[in-house]
C-alpha cells in the first residue's frame, strides 16, 4: 500500500509514527511502553507486567467493568488486544475509519485512567495462571525462555513466572502502572487516512493525562554460551528442539535482509538446503530458522521436530550445510532464488493498514530506527554471497551459543546432537 510516514514528537514527551495511507478504510493504532517483565520492581513480582496488560480493558474512569467496556468499543467492529514481552507492553487496535476517533478516545481511557480493582485482580492472575499452564504443553514455549536462561538472560521460565503470581498485589500493579505508563515512556503508531485529521490526532495524544515519567533504557545481559539442556518430559514422543548462535549487537536493516536471505536458502521451502533435503530423506516433517533481534543483540534461531531415531542424521545433515555455508558454498542460483522470493514476499507484505503499522513498529518501538519502506527492493537486490558468508560466520564465531531440547531421550542423544553443532 502506498504510503508516507512522518514522526512527530509531543509537547508531553511521548514520540510516535504518522502513517498516512490514502483511502484506507481502517485506522490501526499501536501505543507502546517499555514496562515489560523485565521492568518488574523485584523478582518476586516478575509476571506483574503481564497482569498490568490483562486489567487493561477493565474498569476505568468511564466504564465500570470490562464488560460495559467491551460491549461500547466492539458495536461497530472494531477489535482491540494487548501483549507483554520482556522488556514492552502494546495496546493494539483496529477500526472502521468512520469511528476513528470514538475508539482513540476508547484508547485514551483505558490507557490514562484504569481503575484497578481486586475483584478483577484476582480474575485476571486467575487467566494469567491458565494461559501460562498452557504453555507448558507447548513444547516450543517452553524450550525458549529456557534457552535464555541458558546464555545468561536475566528473564524467568514458564514454572518461575506462575510461582511470582500469588506475590503480586493491587499496591503492586498500581505502583507498576505509574512508572511504566508515563508520557516519555510512551510510542506510539497510527495508520491509515492520517495526513487530513493530523492535528485532531495529535491534539487527542497531547491531552492524555500520564506523568511526565522517562524513557526506560534496556536492560543489557552478560551472555554466553551453554552446555546443552534436555527439559525431560516422559509423554514426549519426539525431540522438540531449539538452538540458537547469537551476536552481540543489533543487525541493521541491510543485514538483516541477508540473513533472511540465508534462512530462506538452508530452510525455507521444501527445496532448501536443510529443510527441504530433510524432507526428502524422510527425516522431520518441519524445521526452520529465523533472525531475532533484542535491542541489544541479534540471535539465529533454528528449531524444529524430529522423531529420536531421526535425530543423528537430522542434526548431521545440518552439520554438513551450515559448514558448507561457513566455507562460502553458496551458489549464485540459490542466491538469486532468495532474492526473487524475498521480493514477491515484500510486495505481498504490506496489502493491509495493520500490514504496514507492523513493518515499522518491529524497529520503531526497540531502538527507534524508522527503515525506509521503498528502499527495501533496492537492498535486497544488493544481496550478495559476501555478506551472508561473513554474517553466518560472525554468527559461528560469537562464542555465545545455546541448544535446548524437550524429550523422553537420554541425555546422551542431546549431548550428542550438541556436537554437531560446533561447526
């Protein structure tokens, strides 16, 4: 969608992105903080954050409940919804145009005047205790923060974040609140037909009612590597696995784009070189590879499925294509398919408002880098076997790499698959 993005900074200190897109017929609003877990006053009270995020919608300064709350925002449509991380919060929502600013508004009050309460307190760690317990059979869940642990994040598994919720009282999540959802604190991104109603929009931001407060800066870990971690789970039928080799500093745009390039070469369609020959063979049904950034580093993260007597010829077939890669053979073909996928897949990737708004909030919202949108072509087209060869080997080389795995396997099968991993 064509489309013209403009900053605007508030006389009360909170920044965000205008995304103006002509003849939209939605209007997407992302506002964020950073005051995700990792903003918890104290350990104990770890998963506060994510409490803050479930009473969002609640009881406020106009409506009594969530339900009241709801029933006004929703009548003609529109959708809200809300996430935690470690280190943010994000209030998201999204409407017809014509109501645009009736549901600004809505956003308004729930954010700037939230009226907590124990009932609803006590409702919401109740959905917070479930919706964690769920996680934790999801395999996948479950291995990540683990793996995080592991090279030395300061953040707390799945069973460590349920046990912090019975800690957490109404004086807390007040106290969280305040100095997380300040003005300063505060991003925010609004698309759609933005350009005509500029002055409305921002008139309505600059009469939110939070403190001045400041930006939070992020917490920066001492990583490293680790021995590799079976989470033991007897009803396991297959290894569930995670691996990750990571750098410390953040990839710019450029970068990022080839070592998206990379993994659509080793794992992206059934022709790539890891996924696609694992198919072939019969080996795992899926696996993949993806680029993560924190603010304060990059990690290259492969996980996937595989049936224990498959695992040794799996984690061997990765061995031998990731050395491949570190020795430079990659041919121009599979270079040139890589581009031509990553082109049509941008030109695809920006049919919706709500499209467009997450294109710029992945950057936006962490370091504050706004990526030109119609450059994008022209930097994959510079995509060349270099700079994936010097990526992946700054990747290999880091020293900080971690492998988790969940199973019923010895802890012999995941020592030995780790090996394969030191390439």
């Amino acid at each position: 969608m064509k489309h013209s993005v403009e900053e605007v900074k508030l006389k009360n200190g909170a920044r965000g992105l205008l995304i103006d897109i002509p003849n939209a017929s939605v209007m997407t609003t992302r506002v964020h903080f950073r005051g995700g877990m990792r903003y918890a006053k104290k350990p104990e009270l770890y998963e506060i954050a994510h409490v803050v995020e479930h009473l969002s919608f609640g009881a406020n300064a106009k409506y009594k409940d969530e339900k009241t709350y709801e029933a006004d925002f929703t009548k003609n449509g529109a959708y809200h919804n809300a996430w935690t991380s470690d280190f943010s919060v994000c209030y998201e929502t999204e409407c017809a145009d014509f109501e645009w600013e009736r549901i600004l508004d809505l956003k308004r009050v729930a954010i700037t005047s939230p009226r907590f309460n124990d009932e609803e307190l006590k409702s919401e760690k109740g959905n917070v205790k479930s919706e964690l317990t769920s996680y934790m059979n999801d395999y996948s869940r479950l291995l990540w923060p683990r793996l995080q642990k592991a090279i030395g994040e300061n953040v707390a598994d799945l069973r460590e974040r349920i046990s912090t919720l019975p800690n957490i009282e109404l004086k807390d999540i007040r106290e969280h609140y305040r100095r997380t959802h300040t003005a300063k604190n505060m991003r925010f991104i609004i698309a759609g037909q933005v350009k005509k109603r500029r002055k409305d929009i921002i008139k309505n931001l600059e009469s939110w009612d939070l403190k001045e407060g400041k930006r939070f800066d992020a917490p920066k870990d001492e990583l490293h590597s680790s021995p590799s971690v079976l989470i033991r789970r007897k009803d396991a039928n297959n290894i569930t696995f995670g691996f990750s080799l990571v750098t410390s500093r953040h990839l710019s745009i450029e970068e990022s784009l080839s070592m998206d390039a990379l993994n659509h070469i080793l794992n992206g369609t059934v022709s790539s070189r890891i996924f696609g020959e694992a198919r072939r063979r019969g080996l795992v049904y899926s696996m993949g590879s993806d680029l993560s950034h924190s603010i304060h580093y990059s990690s290259w993260d492969f996980d996937g499925e595989v049936n224990e007597e498959s695992a040794e010829d799996l984690f061997s077939l990765i061995q031998g294509e990731m050395v491949k890669v570190l020795n430079g053979e990659i041919s121009e073909e599979d270079i040139n398919s890589a581009k031509s996928y990553a082109l049509g897949r941008f030109q695809m990737g920006a049919q919706t408002v709500g499209q467009v708004a997450d294109y710029y909030a992945e950057n936006y919202f962490s370091t504050g880098e706004i990526n030109n949108y119609d450059n994008i072509p022209n930097l994959i087209n510079k995509i060349d076997r270099a700079r994936l060869v010097e990526l992946a080997r700054e990747f290999a080389a880091s020293g900080i790499h971690a492998f988790v795995a969940v199973g019923s396997c010895e802890k012999a099968l995941i020592n030995s698959l780790e090996d394969k991993l030191k390439f």
